[in-house]
C-alpha cells in the first residue's frame, strides 16, 4: 500500500507510526489536564481579586472570553470554568447576547472562603468589612460556644483545651494564629450542627483578617483576650451554657472595640505587637 507522498511502507511500520502518535497524543492531553486545574484557579483568583477589589466595578461587563484567553494565555474552557465559578459565587451574571455582568456586593456570597479572601486582601484589610464581619462573628460564635458546652463530647473539649494550651504557650506569629483558628474552630466542631460547623472555612479565613489589623493595635489587649478564651474553655468545661455565651461575647467585644478605632499600636522589629511582655495576638 502507498503513502499519500507516493512511497510504499510496510503496514508494520504504519502500525507503529499510528501507535506513537496516539500515546504522544494521549500524553498531551494528560499533562492539559493535570495543568488545567491551576490554570482555572488563577483566572478564577486574578478577576476574582479585581471584582472584589472594585477594579472591575459592580455593573461592568467582563472582556469577551476571547480577551481573556490572551490575556492569560489558556484555552476557552479554562476561561468558561473560571467564570462558571464566579458566577456560583455571585459575583457575576451570565446572560446570552448580554455578557457576563459584575454583579453588586449583595449578590455575593460573602461567607464563601475564596470570595472573603479577595475582599480582605493581605496588606490592608477594609476595616470596615471587618467590623461587619465581627458582627456575623458576635452572632454566630457565642451561640456556637453555649451549644458546645452543652453537647461537646469528651474528645471535643480535649480539643478546645489543647488549642488553648497552645494559646497560652505560643511566643510567635504563626504559632499564635494557628493555636487561635483551632480553638474557634473546635469549638464549631463541637456544636454538632452541620449548618454551624458549615461556617468553618469563612470563621478560618476571617480570623486570619482580622489577625492582620490586630498586630497594629494597642498593648494588653493580646493578655486580656486571652483570659477571656480561658473563661470560654472553662464554662465549656463545666457544660456551663449561659457562662460560654457570656465568655465568647467578650472574646469578640473585646476585638471588635479595638478594630473600631485607629491603630494606636506598633510592631517591634521581631513583628510581634507593642504589648508588655510582647504577648501573643490573640483574637
């Protein structure tokens, strides 16, 4: 049999030609899609920083898919499926022959983890988002901590005591933050309430926020606050409802009076907070 160039070659060696082809093809496509997913993830963060960042206002249309397959350099499926997410987390509307649409911040899901992220950012987080977010916090949180007194099983107050011991024995920035977020989110945990412990990731991603206006604020706020959570761990301890709620109240009282007013604090060279003993920042 001959080749579309005229020349004869044997079926064998066609054989193996096609089958080379076809795993170098099938290769191909296997590297896309181990690619495809970081691909969508930095689309989907880049227009969804600028979106939350009013970059690209409420009410603007984003750029063809076209544009934006240039622009970062991926194909029209990456393009669709970062925008398939943006809009399941309402920050913009598809509409044929209308474009996608930016949508007003109401419309969006604001306690989605990837959607506080891009609003608080990680240099200067609007301290006026994080009063708001200290409100749902002042609902939320309390609640959650007369539930886990009443309900906490004896693995879950292990838990809550063993963040606060790391609390209380943290000397560093990233120890203290970890030890924090474990404390708030134990005490979800152990609510046994799907819907609250549904809110873990946006509690996560709010405390990590709200940690980066705390370092800047005043002295003995971090020493008072944690006498406070002390108090919590031990009304949960006790199965002391009324006591958790109270304890909790304070916890974020405290925090948010301090986000309510200017920074009056500064950071020592060693990036811990001007506070007497350079205590932890705790939330």
């Amino acid at each position: 049999m001959k080749s579309v160039y005229g020349s004869s070659i044997p079926v064998g060696h066609r054989a193996a030609v096609g089958s080379e082809q076809s795993l170098s093809a099938k290769r191909v496509k296997s590297a896309e899609k181990r690619l495809k997913p970081g691909r969508i993830q930095a689309v989907l963060t880049t227009l969804g920083r600028e979106i939350a960042q009013q970059i690209i206002p409420a009410g603007a249309v984003l750029p063809p898919e076209s544009d934006l397959e240039v622009r970062f350099g991926v194909g029209r499926g990456v393009v669709r499926e970062a925008i398939k997410t943006l809009s399941g987390k309402g920050l913009v509307s598809v509409r044929p022959r209308h474009g996608t649409r930016v949508l007003p911040s109401r419309d969006w899901s604001l306690l989605d983890r990837d959607v506080l992220n891009w609003l608080v950012g990680h240099d200067k987080p609007d301290r006026a988002l994080l009063l708001a977010i200290q409100e749902v916090r002042s609902i939320i949180e309390p609640a959650a901590a007369s539930l886990a007194a009443i309900r906490a099983t004896k693995e879950d107050r292990l838990r809550i005591n063993a963040a606060w011991k790391a609390m209380e024995a943290s000397d560093e920035q990233a120890a203290a933050t970890a030890a924090d977020k474990a404390f708030h989110l134990a005490i979800l945990d152990a609510t046994h309430n799907p819907v609250l412990q549904g809110f873990r990731g946006a509690i996560d991603t709010i405390l990590s926020a709200v940690f980066l206006v705390a370092v800047d604020s005043v002295g003995g706020w971090f020493d008072d606050n944690l006498q406070n959570h002390a108090v919590v761990a031990r009304a949960i301890e006790e199965g002391d409802a009324k006591k958790a709620r109270k304890a909790m109240e304070r916890v974020i009282s405290l925090t948010q009076s301090k986000l309510s007013r200017p920074s009056a604090g500064a950071r020592h060279r060693n990036g811990r907070p001007n506070a007497p003993g350079n205590r932890r920042r705790v939330k």
